[in-house]
C-alpha cells in the first residue's frame, strides 16, 4: 500500500496525446483510489518511476496485439479482477484500473512489485489491509479485497476520480481570504473525520500530508495512501513494545538507495548512516522498503527520533499540514531531520497572528504541534471538536455557496464538546426567527394600524415556529447521513444543503422585512410564509439541484451574494414592493455579467421577469415572457432543472393574463407538467398543475373540465394540511367553474368554504379576503339572490383602500359584478355607472381583454334594457372585437354575439341579426355550459328575427322551446319576449287564436311589471289585442328586461 494513484477522466495514452503529461518518468495522469504518486514539490522531489513491470507490459501487449489484428482484447486477470489499465507506479508496485465482473464495477488495483525491498511483507500487509477494510468511513478510501497471484500481494480498492489536496490548494490559492480558510477548514476536517475512523478501527496513517487526500470530483475529501500505516497493539492503541522505526531521507533526496539515516532517540544506543538494524519487527520491517517512507515536513518529533508513531503522530501531521495550508508557512523551519527536530523542539515559529486566523483556531493547532504527544489531544476527535466551530462566520450565516461548504464539512455550528456532532445542526435558523426577531415582528404589526394585523401575526408566527422547526430538523437530518451514519457522500450534503439554504435565506429576508411594518408588507406576509421554498424536497437526493453543477470554488462567494440578493428580491416582490424588488433583481444581474456562472444568471432574469410581470401592464409583461424565455435556454443547457420547472409555471400564469391563443397556453402547461415530473413533484407541485389546468379551462369555457381539475388541485393540496389558503383558492376554483353549469347549490357551499378559511386565517377585512367575498357575492346572484348579493359586493368595495377601488383588478371586478346585480334589480342607472368605472379602471391599469369585454357588456345589457339600441349594438360591438380576437372562453363569445344579434333585432335589422344569432348557436354547442335560461335567451332572439323576416312557421318552434326551457320562471324577463314573439307568429299564420289571445294577455301582463322602460312594447301588444277583440281594456304599461345570459 505504499503507492499512490491520481484520477482523471482520460487514459494515460489520451493524456499523452493531449500533452497533459508525456514523460516517462512522470507520475501517470491517472485514475484512482489513493491518488498521485508523490507530490510535485521542489523543496521536496520523488523517487522516480520504476521501469514497466512484466504485468504492465502484458496488458500494453495484450492491447497492440488486439489494435494491429482486429481482434478482441484477452483480458489480463489478477484474480477475478481484470486489468484495464496502469494509472501509475512507485517503487513498491503499481495500481490499475481494474473490473470487478463478480460486482460489475470498476476498481483500482494495487500490485506491490516484485523485489521489493520486504521481508514477509504478505501477512502484515494482509493484517493492515483487513484492519482498513473494516473502515467504513467515506472519508477513507475503501478496501475490497487482498490477496497473492502469481506470488505478488494484490489489494483491490475502491476507484476515485479527482486530485489531491496539495493540487486543490494550489488552485485555491487566488480566492478571498476569508473564504479560502472556512474552505481549508472544512477539507481538513473531513480529511480528519477519516483519520479519526482509522483510528477507530485500529490504523494509524503515519504518513498524513496534503499529498494523501484526495478531492474527488463529487467534493468528497478521502484519506489515501496508507502504503506506511500500521496496526496499532489493540490495548494501548500504539505500537508493540520494543518496535522502532525506520526512517529512509527520502524526501530529501532523489535517490531511492539513499543511506537510512536514523535519528537517535532517548535511551537509544547510537546507531550511523547506512548501518543495519539489528531489531526489526515486521512492521518495521515493512516501514525499511525503499519507498518514500514519510515527508519529513510533516512527521511527528517522535517520528523522526525513532520512535513509534501511533495516532498521536497521525495528529502532528495533520496539525502540520492545517497551518501550512491556513499560513502559507510551515510551522517549523529546517532542511533537514535533525534541523527540523531541533526547530519542533523550540515551539512553533513562522507566521504573526496578523494572517487573519482565529486566535481559537492558532491555539488548537499549536497543541496539536506539542513536542509530546501526552500534551497533544486524546484523539482527533477532541482535535476536530476544537478545530469545528472556526467554520462559523462572525456577524451570521453564510449564505449560499459559502453556507455550502460550511455544511458540507458537517460541523454546523455545534458546541466543541458536544458528543454528538449534529446536536446543533440546525443552530443556523435561530438568528433569522430569534425571540428578538419575532417581538419586532409584532411589535411592528401592531403600530402598523391595520384591521388585520393581529390576525396576521398569530398565522406568521405559527407558520414559521413549523416551518424553522421543520427546518431543523431536515439540517440535522442531512448532517447525520453524512457523518454518523455515513450513508451520504459530501457531495450530496452539500447539494442538500444548498437546497436547505434557500429556505433559510428566505426566512431570513422575510422576517427582517416584516419587523418594518410596512403595509404592503404586512397584507401579504402569510402568503409570503406559505411561498417559502418546500423543506421536504430536499431530503430526496434526485432533487439536490437536479443536475445542476455547483459553482467553481473561485466565483462561489460571489454567487453566493448574488443569491442572497435574489432571495431577498423576491421575498420583497411577494410583500407588495415590486419596483424595489426589481431594482434588486436588476443589480444582481449585472454582477453575474462579471461571473462565469450561467444559472445564477438564468436565476436573476427570472427574478427580473417576475417582477416587470408583477407590474400588470401589457408592456412590462411582454418583456417579462422574453426574459423567461432567455432563463430557460440556459437554465435547460445547464440542467437547472428546478429553475426550469419554475419558469414554465410562471409562462403559463403569464399567458393567461396575457391572453395569449389557448393552444399556445395549453402546450406550455404541459412543458410544465413534464418539468415538474422531471424533478418529482410534491404535492405542492402537483395542485398547482391542476389549479392552473382548472384557469385554463376556464378561460377556454370548458367548465366541465375546468372542475375536474379543480377538484384535482383540491385532493393534491389536502395532502399538506398547512396549506390553508391554497385550498381556500381550489375551493373557489371549482365553484366558479361550477356556476356556468348551473351547479349553484354546490358552488354556493364552495365559496362559503373559502371564505371560512380566509377569515379564520387573514381576518375579514384582509384583501384575500375580500377578493373571496367577491366571489361568494358573485354566486349569490348567480342563485338570484340579488339583495344578499348587493350587500356582499358593496361590502366588498368599502373595505378595500381608497387607491384599490379605483386602480386595481379587484375594484374593476366589483364595480363590474355591481353593474349585473343592477341590471335585474332594474337600477340601470346603477349598472351603466358601475360598467363604466370598471371599463375605467380596467383601461387605467391595463386589465386583460376578457375584463374590458365584460366591462363593455355590462354597459350595453343596460343600455339595451333602456331601449338605447344604437348604443347597445355599439357596446356589443366593441366588446366582440376583443372577445374574437382572444380566440377562446366559447361561452361569453357566444352571448357576445347573441347579444349583437339582439341589439339588431330591436333596430329591426332582421337579417344582420340572423347571421349573428347563428354564430352565437353554434358557438354555445362547442360549449360546456348547459345554462337553460342562456339557451332560451337564443332561441328567443332567433324566433325573433325570424319572425322580423316573416318566416313564422320556422320561428314556432324555437319560440315553444324557449317557453318550456324557462318553465314558468318568475322573472317576467326571462319570458316576456318568447311569449310576445309566439303570439305574433301563431297570429300570422291564423292558428290557434285562443292561445293567441292567451299568449297576448300574458304578455301585456308581463310587459306591465317591468314599467316605463317596455313602454313600446307594450303599446304593440295592446294593438293586438284590439285586433283580436271588439271589447278594449285599457292596459297597463309594460316593459321588457332584454335578454337573460
């Protein structure tokens, strides 16, 4: 085991070609489990390689044979291992890289040479090669199997991709300061976890330097190289009594028969340069071969007397290898041994407390540096317990990619005697919801004067007392897997973690936002509580970035800043602050201009793009879709996969306010499904699918289906019962898609459901509230109970700000549901008021089309009942213009044109309004909706202008399907007009005169209630009954109501 490998994703002979490393006497560029073979250092050069070994040179033949005669590569096997390929050689033996066809995986094999310089090495290399394979420990490389073939020791291993510490030092070398060490900090203390297990097990390293760990590419630190390790004596935990070891000068010079010069030791006889032992026990024996046997830089004092290393040794040299990474120096100074001796002797030397370390941290590596090894730590343990908390940052987290590789080392944050090392894992969420915090918090809410703040503050409180428990809980989870069960590779903390922190980051920018007590803030923060990112995700290890690489260590500060600014962009955007989030956002976009970092690009245009939509006019969301279709190019290039399903959801919200075509809207949500499922959606995930599926259909005018989706969301978001408010929202989704289809009972108990859960959880007075309210407002009408719906609507408007009821979409609702519930109260005064603010407001806001339709409607369903008919036709009009060109929503399209054709008909123009109605037929057809007054409402305006066209028997029996759809309802409107229209068409074609005359009188009756505006209509209906009798009656004035939708 005294040969190490180095990884990389070429062979030897690619890297040759591509001039990564050409010389023969150069460490092979290659592969695997332990690592390179000796470090590059001038101070300190390697033995050379030795020359190509009889195995080497098979497998090399074996593969020239194969390439000049096309034929199959015959496997070279050292056991039931084949060898792939050499990855490097020392003077012990080599390493391969091998295939395990038992297990079907790749391995890294290691053959000590033959003619080593060992006696008997096979029983004590067999006895370290069991003790370490009990090690179980991702922090040491993994030993599969030993054994001989062709009498040459084998050890089989586990293959690692990625470079040695001294390497990623070197790299490292140009990042801040303040991030360099907590990175150091964190490599050394994995590379400690896994020392610390050695010795658990029994093994001591005796030859830890930066050289022997190995950072694979996944960002797991592995100990390596345990080609000197030993057994420690079982009791005392060092070696047997009497052992001595042998130290070969190796390091200082390049000679691999260099003289052993021995240190002498207390108690010692003297012993010369180049003089043989006499007393060698086996591991001493094995410590004497001719490989590079220690780096006197990092050896104990002990070590190099003589003595026997142990565990304590193992400390030293990693205490060595810590400051000299943090300093930039080594801690003692000499060229050689006894130089080195006598400088460790006389105490710490180098660097001023000037560098920037922490006072705490000095003082723990200059006991570990102590002379004695009594005065040392018990264990690495105790040394790791002091070296932990440096990884904590004064003044509060580390956000981002720093808060990273502060977790991943998983010590975050816990006390330097605590005995479990996660005790404190979650430690990092009590600053953001301290007790300090949080009575800011409510203090602020209470002076902030509004209805609903207290209210507010109890459902904040409870919401984010879970979810920083639940937080907790999941940090505490993550760093256990990793360091104490050990089923969780560094990597995949790290990735969990990164995950963790953006809820933690968001706590943090809400909670700091909320203690202003700005209104705006306060009105959305529970829906800003319930939009923090969901903790459970992120304990599935496929949703750990899906993909997503992490930043490269030399821009992952700044990404982590930029991060932190987009967090707390969006956490101000949901607090009603959107032109300051979008300023925030926009900053963060320029530093990643500076980065080479895409996806923290792709993150800030989003952020962006959600802001300028947050705007709610036509030309910021136009900008709004080409900035997220920008972040999803690279979002999907970079396999952000999370973003990418982000940003599908937002397209579609986005599209149904812009009123893009229906099919256009469709695809997009079906991109979105495909995204969600991509990163495994939760239930979260899942009910918005379907609610926005549910928008869709609505707008498409396909109830039927809209409901299905609803109830869709509504089993999806009941699965997380702190969801209140989402499920308030499906409860309001399904009932309005159920009020088109005539299910009013059902849809009126929905919105008594929603408003339940509303005021329990924001209060009354909250404008979630009220938008809730102005829906159960909406449905009472719907059930004709007009007064009720009145008092809902008005209650509705004189809760809101001054500034909301003249300038927001819900003030334009209200005045727009005002506005119908006037039209069959009669108050058509009322309803062209109300039609006209809304069109207003709509028009000052930039309200989507299908609003500004239902605000022209609105207006000239009362014009029409006012006998206004150019007006009326002139309001339908416009109102068709915008409905046409949205190309969906078949339902309003079709009353749109009904409409139209009945503006015409009381302008007599029979034959435009024909054309008209038929459209409108054909387009209720296609609909979902099965409203029978609507349907008798068409039927009556066709029988009418058929009848203006003198076409009565094909007019009869529209006009007696009508009737019987209307059946007798109470509503003098809903039949005034089919009952006068029937009477003339049977009165023309000569039939049936007593019904005729029947039909005549209930139509004058009818027209009677409705008042001065059928004042026309009425006097028509007298002539006719004077024509059908000689005895007049004077007749009461009577009016129509127009039509019924």
């Amino acid at each position: 085991m005294g040969t190490s490998q180095k990884t990389t994703s070429t062979s030897t002979a690619s890297a040759t070609n591509g001039g990564s490393r050409t010389e023969v006497d150069t460490p092979a560029p290659a592969a695997a489990g332990e690592l390179e073979l000796r470090p590059h250092d001038s101070q300190f050069p390697t033995l050379p390689e030795p020359a190509i070994s009889p195995m080497s040179s098979s497998v090399y033949k074996e593969q020239v044979r194969a390439a000049l005669f096309q034929k199959r590569v015959e496997p070279v096997r050292v056991g039931r291992f084949i060898l792939l390929e050499r990855l490097g050689a020392g003077s012990m033996g080599e390493i391969y890289a091998a295939y395990d066809d038992r297990l079907d995986r790749r391995i890294a094999l290691k053959l000590v040479r033959h003619g080593a310089n060992i006696a008997a090495p096979d029983e004590l290399m067999l006895r370290e090669a069991k003790a370490l394979a009990q090690v179980n420990h991702p922090n040491v490389v993994q030993i599969y199997d030993a054994g001989t073939h062709d009498g040459r020791l084998f050890i089989a291993m586990e293959l690692i991709r990625g470079q040695t510490l001294t390497r990623w030092l070197g790299e490292a070398a140009h990042l801040p300061r303040p991030y360099r060490r907590r990175e150091i900090l964190r490599r050394f203390i994995s590379a400690g976890r896994g020392l610390e297990a050695a010795h658990a097990a029994g093994v001591a390293h005796r030859d830890f330097k930066p050289d022997n760990v190995l950072v694979g590419e996944d960002g797991r630190v592995c100990v390596v190289d345990f080609g000197l390790a030993r057994v420690l004596d079982e009791e005392t935990g060092g070696a047997a009594d009497g052992e001595r070891t042998v130290i070969v000068d190796a390091d200082f010079t390049n000679a691999e028969t260099a003289p052993i010069d021995l240190v002498e030791s207390a108690g010692d006889s003297d012993t010369k340069a180049g003089l043989e032992v006499p007393r060698l026990t086996a591991a001493t024996r094995l410590t004497r071969t001719g490989t590079v046997m220690g780096t006197p830089r990092f050896m104990a004092p002990e070590q190099i007397r003589g003595g026997v290393p142990d565990q304590r040794s193992d400390q030293f040299s990693f205490c060595v290898a810590l400051y000299h990474a943090l300093y930039g120096a080594f801690p003692f100074t000499g060229e050689r041994p006894q130089e080195l001796l006598s400088s460790i002797e006389t105490g710490v030397h180098g660097v001023e407390h000037s560098a920037g370390v922490a006072a705490r941290l000095r003082k723990a590596l200059c006991r570990g540096l102590s002379v004695e090894p009594s005065e040392r730590f018990a264990s690495m343990g105790e040394l790791l317990a002091a070296l932990e908390p440096g990884l904590r940052r004064r003044g509060g987290w580390i956000a981002g990619a720093v808060l990273l590789v502060v977790v991943a080392a998983g010590v975050l944050l816990w006390p330097a005697r605590a005995a479990d090392p996660c005790a404190s894992a979650g430690a990092a969420m009590d600053s953001p919801w301290s007790t300090e915090r949080q009575d800011a918090i409510h203090r602020a809410l209470s002076q902030s004067g509004l209805p609903y703040a207290e209210t507010t503050w109890r459902g904040v409180k409870q919401r984010l007392d879970r979810y920083t428990k639940d937080w907790r809980a999941e940090a505490t989870s993550a760093c256990r897997a990793t360091h104490i069960e050990h089923v969780q590779s560094e990597q995949q903390l790290d990735r969990r973690m990164l995950c963790l922190q953006r809820g933690r980051a968001g706590v943090e920018a809400l909670s700091s936002e909320l203690s202003n007590g700005a209104p705006e803030a306060i009105q959305n923060a529970i829906d800003a509580v319930d939009s923090l990112p969901e903790l459970r995700v992120c304990s599935r290890p496929e949703n750990m970035m899906f993909g997503l690489e992490p930043p490269p260590p030399t821009v992952a500060h700044d990404v982590a800043e930029i991060r932190e600014q987009l967090t707390r962009a969006s956490v101000v955007q949901q607090l009603g602050r959107t032109e300051e989030a979008l300023e925030i956002a926009r900053k963060a976009r320029m530093k990643t201009e500076q980065l080479k970092y895409r996806p923290v690009r792709a993150e800030a245009l989003v952020q962006i793009a959600r802001a300028l939509d947050g705007a709610q006019t036509a030309a910021a969301r136009s900008q709004a879709e080409a900035l997220y279709f920008e972040a999803l190019d690279i979002a999907e290039a970079e396999r952000h996969d999370q973003l990418a399903a982000v940003i599908w959801s937002h397209l579609v919200r986005l599209a149904l306010v812009m009123d893009s075509d229906t099919r256009q809207v469709h695809a997009w949500w079906r991109r979105n499904e495909a995204a969600v499922r991509r990163i495994g959606n939760s239930a979260r995930d899942d009910a918005r699918l379907h609610y926005f599926l549910s928008e869709i259909y609505l707008f498409d005018g396909k109830y039927a289906e809209a409901a299905d989706a609803a109830r869709h969301a509504i089993a999806d978001i009941s699965r997380v019962p702190e969801q209140q408010l989402e499920l308030s929202r499906c409860y309001d989704a399904l009932a309005i898609a159920l009020v088109p289809q005539g299910q009013l009972d059902e849809a009126l108990v929905l919105h008594q459901s929603a408003l339940k859960i509303a005021n329990d959880v924001l209060g009354p007075s909250h404008p979630d509230t009220i938008k809730l309210q102005i829906n159960y407002g909406l449905a009472l009408w719907k059930q004709g109970k007009l007064d009720r719906a009145r008092t809902e609507l008005e209650a509705a408007l004189s809760s809101m700000p001054p500034r909301d009821r003249d300038s927001s979409l819900d003030g334009g609702l209200v005045h727009s549901h005002l506005s119908e519930v006037s039209y069959y109260q009669d108050k058509l005064d009322d309803a062209v008021q109300h039609g006209n603010a809304a069109q207003r407001i709509y028009q000052r806001i930039g309200a989507p089309a299908q609003r500004r339709a239902e605000a022209y409607m609105n207006v000239a369903n009362a014009e029409l009942k006012r006998q206004n008919f150019a007006d009326a036709l002139a309001m339908y009009q416009q109102a068709l213009a915008l409905r046409e060109h949205l190309d969906r929503d078949p339902y309003q399209l079709g009353v749109n044109e009904g409409g139209v054709a009945e503006a015409l008909v009381r302008l007599a123009r029979y034959d435009d309004a024909m054309s008209h109605v038929r459209k409108a037929e054909g387009i209720l057809a296609r609909s979902s909706a099965r409203d029978p007054a609507t349907q008798a409402w068409i039927l009556t305006v066709h029988g009418e202008a058929l009848v203006g066209q003198h076409q009565l028997a094909e007019a009869v029996p529209m006009l007696e399907q009508a009737l019987a759809l209307l059946g007798g309802a109470p509503d003098p409107g809903n039949q005034v007009y089919a009952t006068w229209a029937l009477a003339r068409a049977l009165h023309g074609l000569g039939r049936e005169p007593a019904r005729v005359r029947q039909l005549a009188d209930s139509a004058h009756a009818m027209f009677a209630k409705l008042g001065a505006t059928g004042a026309r209509d009425r006097d028509a209906v007298s002539q006719l009954i004077d024509r059908l009798s000689p005895v007049r009656t004077s007749p009461t004035p009577a009016t129509r109501d127009g039509k019924t939708r």
